[in-house]
C-alpha cells in the first residue's frame, strides 16, 4: 500500500513537472478567423457556426486569437472592401497581414440531404502555404452540428497544429473524416452500428496524455483534465479527462471529448462521445455508440442499446428497453413504454 502510495505522488509530481516544462517552451502564434462560407447553409447559420468555433478554439488556447468585434474594426479602418466570399488563400493572406497577425482560420460549410461537411484549414500570412486542415462530419440536424460538432472540429484542428508546424502525417490524419472508422475506438472493437456516424474516441493526441488518472474532484487528481487517458482512470470519489480509451471506474467518472471502452459507476458522464459501454445509475452523453444500462440514460443522438427505467434520446438508431422510453427522432414512436426502438 505504502509502495503504490509513493507511486501515485510520483507520477503526479512528473506530470506537473512536465506540464510546466511544456507551458514554457510553447509559443503561441497570432491567428483570426474568417467567417465560414456556407454552401446550401444559410448566411445566419454559418455566421453563428462560426463564432462558435472561433469560442472552441479560444478556450484551448491553441493561439493567441483576434477577436471579431477588433478584427472587424481594423478592417474598417484599413479599408478593406471584401467582395464575395473570401475563399481564396489570397483573400485570407490579405486580411492577415491587414490585422498583423500570423495564422488566419478559414472554413466552409456544406449542407447535402441530411450530412454536415465542416472543412477548416490553416493559412500562414507569410508564405500562403496551408499548414493545417480539419474536416468534420455529422449527420442529423444543424443542432449537432453546433453542439458538440465546433468543439470536435476545433479539437482536430488543435491537434494537427499542436501550436507548431504540423507533419504532413499530422495533417493527413486530420484531414480523414471520422465517420471512415465506424465502429472502431481504439481499445475496445464495437460493431458496427451504421455507417455515416461519428467516430467514437477516436483522438490523435500531442503526447499530453497519461496512463493513470486518479481523482478526488476536478481539479484536484493526478492528471490534469486537458490530458487523455489511455488506459486506467479511478475515480476516488470523482475524476474528469479530456478523453479515456479503456476503463473508468469510481462513483462519478466524467470525460468532456470522448469516452472509448467501459465507464462504470454511479453517475457517468460522457460529455461528447462514448463508444461501448455506460453502467451505472445516471448515464449520460452527447452521442452513444453501444450500450448504456442504468437507471436514467440519457443521450442526445444513440447507435445501439439503452436499458434502465428511464431511457430519453433525441435521435435513435437501434433499440430502448425501460419503463418510459423517448426517442423524439428514428424510432417507431416518439414515446413508447417497455420497448421502442427502429424497426
């Protein structure tokens, strides 16, 4: 006992040790973001997209960002007269060197049937060159798209970057929609549980990520919650990870990006995705690929089974065993008790 005692404050004390050593060698380069063109989008929707994303990407403090209200000044006071969509390298290199910055943030938006294609790319004011690119995919209404799908694409887009010259490696694995894994998260294989959905834990990662998380509360446990978790995450009581692919077990497990393989305690909360399993007596997530078994399961989008007295979803591909089952979208019924479910 007194051997893993010395282990766990070790580790911690590495890990802090190594976040620091990070936070000073990183300098963050100057970047702004244009307003996303939008194709068969209307100009509000993309307008409001976009602020959301530029608020993604702000809070991962992957640059040092111009804000819109001080971007469109200086732009008005430059002069500039922009014509048409700025879709062009030149257009976005033009801007930035208007508002002295050395990153500028471009983005489209596109809009087939019932599919969302999001494109980000990364424009260096100096040379042209784009240094980094990010595409997102999502199904289902413009709902998901804004929540969580600004924060996976602002994610991806931060991790290509990793605040440095991407590899070409780095920008190719970005670049590959998600929805190309289907089932597959990593650790844990899943069935497949339709095509076109979202890639469940699936996160190329800077190297901020660790095997061990042990947790009292936010903000108090061995890793910070901006890292990942491959591997083992005990919740003593409560532990929050950027992302865990493997196991997370204790009496209230949380991630904020994506869960991949088994949470189990008795409040589980993934906060984007969770591909596997959820059991416990509150489950929650955003998307749901696999099974949650529980009390109250709740989901906004779900690809598989949910089991427990309460099972609410907004959009439902598969099956919802309880006592009040909803599924506002996909099943045979918005509200149906016992068993709902699309057949």
């Amino acid at each position: 006992m007194r051997s893993f005692l010395f282990l766990v404050i070790g580790l911690w004390c590495a890990s802090i040790h190594a976040a620091g050593t990070d936070s000073t060698q990183v300098r963050l380069s100057t970047a702004a973001v244009l307003d996303f063109q939008g194709r068969g989008v209307s100009w509000s929707d993309a307008k409001v997209l976009t602020d959301r994303f530029r608020v993604e990407l702000f809070q991962r403090k992957a640059f040092r960002m111009l804000e819109r209200e001080k971007m469109n000044e200086v732009l008005k006071e430059q002069g500039f007269q922009q014509s048409g969509a700025c879709e062009q390298n030149e257009c976005a290199v033009e801007v930035g060197k208007l508002l002295g910055v050395q990153r500028m943030i471009t983005g489209m938006i596109s809009h087939i049937g019932s599919t969302w294609t999001v494109t980000a790319r990364i424009v260096d004011v100096q040379s042209g060159e784009i240094l980094q690119t990010a595409v997102l995919d999502r199904t289902g209404d413009v709902d998901g798209l804004l929540q969580p799908g600004m924060a996976d694409l602002a994610e991806r887009l931060q991790e290509a970057s990793g605040n440095r010259e991407a590899s070409p490696t780095a920008v190719a694995k970005a670049a590959v929609p998600k929805t190309q894994t289907k089932g597959n998260v990593g650790l844990i294989p899943l069935p497949d549980f339709g095509a076109g959905f979202h890639d469940f834990g699936h996160q190329e990662t800077d190297g901020s990520t660790s095997f061990l998380q042990v947790g009292i509360i936010p903000g108090v446990q061995m890793v910070s919650d901006t890292r990942g978790i491959n591997g083992v995450a005990l919740s003593l009581p409560w532990s929050q990870c950027k992302w865990v692919k493997g196991v997370q077990v204790g009496l209230v497990n949380q991630t904020t990006l994506s869960m991949a393989g088994v949470q189990a305690g008795v409040v589980n909360m993934g906060g984007g995705s969770v591909g596997f399993l959820q059991a416990g007596a509150v489950n929650q997530a955003n998307s749901l690929a696999g099974f949650q078994v529980g009390i109250v399961n709740w989901t906004q989008e779900t690809r598989g089974l949910q089991v427990g007295l309460v099972n609410y979803t907004r959009s439902l591909k598969g099956i919802q065993v309880g006592f009040v089952n909803v599924a506002l979208k996909g099943a045979f019924s918005p509200f149906f008790p016992f068993v709902n479910g699309t057949f």
